[in-house]
C-alpha cells in the first residue's frame, strides 16, 4: 500500500495537480515567456524618409516645386521598391547572387507593349476605369510570364551552382545576355514606346504643385504591394517558414519542411514582382529598350544593400530613399544625379556595417 501511495505522491520539487510547486514558486507554464522581452521596433531608418525631404525644402526653394519632387521620388521609390523585393527574398534565404533579376523586368515592360497594342482601342480613350483595365491586365501578364521564365531559370541556371558564388554571378550574367537576345529576336532591337493611357497623362493641380496622375497611381500599387508582403511575411505559415529560412536555413530543414520548394516558390514570386516592376517602370519612363534590365540592375543592388539583405521594409526604405534623393539632387545639382545613390549607400554603410534592417546571418 506504501508503495502505491508513494508512487502516487507528486515527486518533491514538482507541482501538484493544478497547484504550484513546493516551496511556494508559480507553475513554469504560467512564467514562460513573461520574463523575455519584446524587440523594441527601430524607428530610425523609417524616421530618415522625412528627415531627407525636410532637409532638401530649404535646398529647393518653392515649396510647390518640393512637393512635386517629394511627389515624383516616392512613386519612383515605388518603383523601385517593387522590382527589388523579390531579389532581397531570393538573396537573403537562397544566398543567390541573381545578377540576372533584370531579363525578368525587361520581359515584363515588353509584355506591357505588346498588351497595350492589342488593346490600342480602350487606352486611347479618356476612360479611367478602361485605362486601368489594360494597365492592370499587362501586369497580370507580365507578372505570369516573369514568373513562368524565373521557374525555368531557377531550375536550369541557378539550382546547378547553389552555395557558389562566382558562378552564380558568372552564369545569371550570362542568362541576362540570353534573355536580351531573346528579346530582340521577339520584340526588335529599337526602343519601342510605352504611352501611358488617356487617362493616367497630365497632372492633378494642388495649389502651384505639379502631381502625376500615374505618380499617384505608382504609390498606390506599391503601398498595396508593401501591405501584402508584410501581411504575406507575417501572418501566413510560409511567411513564417521564409523568414525563418532567411535567419537559419539549417534550423527550417532540421525541422522537416522542404526548403528547396520553399526556394522555387520565393524565386518565383520574385521574378513575377520583378515582371511588374517592368511594367512600372516602362510607364514611367514611357519607352522601354532591351537592355532595361542592365539598366535597372545597379540601382537594385543598391537598395537592397542599403536596406539589409533578406529585408523586406529595408527595402521599402532604401528605395524611397534613393528616390527622393535622386529627385531632389537632379532638381539641386543635377551634374551628382548619378553619384547620388551611390553615396547614400556608403553613408549607410559606414553607419550601420549590415544595412538599415539587416535580417540575413551572412
């Protein structure tokens, strides 16, 4: 009968059923995790978007021109912003270096053109709701077929060379030559013109401000793009499996998850964002050439550096602020315009080493 009892009896130091544990302590259950503090969240990457826009009023003068190039810096950080976010993904959780992430924003501006000849009718009209129709159907097909070319591209020219790093430069070089020669075999080696719609030309008046209407449009998309990527990143079960991979690889395929379908989803989705890049990219310079992609490629670079590698609002931040930046210094000292974003990134660099929001061990 002892021995019954004593097995029964809760061993010492342990709690009994629904009680705390000898000597007074509360349950581990009911403390775990109330004593690990919250990452207080840094707000001073962020804080340097206003700070660069307060900073250049007194350098520009008006303050109607200064909102017309505040205006004009955040649709083209939009812009930019968009074709560089799949790259971060694909360079902070698959350690690839894609120099190639161009072809897949030069094919989707030329799909732009060939959607908006097939629908001549419906953008030469002064109709904002069929405007957006074809704006909106040439980035659903640029963005399909980025996406289709990036699955080829993956399997074909990454997949062979993961973990080495000069022959993914060497070789995704390469697949962005193949894919400019694929373009002029397809589309023509001129420059080809990328008209906004009726609807979308000209500029809504604010006072003396001068504001694009597809200025406003290109913030629109890009705001949306940012929410779905953060709501993507943050509320989903692949979301939580991608930031994981891009902060320990080996912990997620310890886990059992198949990390390289994981890497094919992540490639693909960020050549069909590069796709619609393109797309917004071609209407904001209004022509598009097949060396596009080249053109784009540097800046890209850019802001993914300045923003941390793997990091999705780093990038956000980077690229509006190197589009504010090249706005305002090609309205200021238009001979810097192109040492701007070059020496913004060094001066990120040599403040924060990893980046505004650095997320990728690498």
């Amino acid at each position: 009968m002892n021995s019954v009892n004593d097995a029964a009896r809760p061993a010492p130091g342990r709690p009994k059923p629904g009680g705390a544990p000898s000597g007074g302590r509360e349950p581990y259950s009911a403390t775990v995790g109330a004593d690990i503090p919250k990452a207080a969240f840094d707000w001073l990457p962020l804080a340097l978007i206003p700070l660069l826009a307060l900073l250049a009023l007194p350098l520009v003068g008006s303050p109607s021109t200064w909102l017309t190039l505040t205006i004009a810096g955040l649709a083209m950080g939009m812009i930019v912003f968009v074709t560089a976010s799949g790259l971060t993904l694909v360079f902070g959780l698959m350690d690839v270096l894609n120099f190639g992430h161009g072809v897949f924003i030069a094919f989707g501006a030329y799909v732009a053109t060939t959607v908006f000849a097939g629908l001549a009718d419906w953008t030469s009209v002064d109709s904002l709701a069929r405007n957006l129709v074809v704006v909106f159907a040439a980035m659903l097909a640029a963005m399909a077929l980025a996406g289709a070319i990036g699955w080829g591209f993956e399997r074909v020219m990454v997949r062979p060379v993961y973990g080495q790093h000069l022959k993914q430069i060497l070789i995704t070089m390469g697949g962005m030559i193949i894919g400019e020669e694929l373009i002029k075999v397809i589309w023509g080696p001129e420059q080809r013109p990328l008209a906004l719609p009726e609807a979308l030309r000209g500029s809504i008046l604010i006072g003396d401000a001068a504001i694009g209407k597809y200025r406003v449009l290109a913030v629109a998309i890009g705001a949306v793009v940012l929410a779905l990527m953060l709501w993507a990143l943050n509320r989903t079960k692949i979301g939580l499996l991608v930031r994981a991979g891009v902060q320990d690889r080996e912990m997620v395929e310890a886990l059992g998850y198949r990390i390289r379908r994981l890497f094919v989803g992540v490639f693909v989705v960020g050549s069909a964002l590069a796709g619609l890049g393109g797309v917004m990219w071609g209407l904001f310079q209004q022509n598009v050439i097949p060396q596009l992609g080249a053109q784009v490629n540097v800046l890209i670079f850019i802001v993914i550096i300045i923003g941390g590698l793997g990091s999705t609002l780093g990038c956000f931040v980077g690229a509006l602020l190197v589009g504010l930046l090249t706005n305002y210094t090609g309205f200021v000292a238009p001979v810097f315009t192109a040492f701007a974003s070059i020496a913004l990134m060094v001066a990120v660099l040599l403040w924060r080493p990893q980046g505004l929001y650095p997320v990728a061990n690498r």
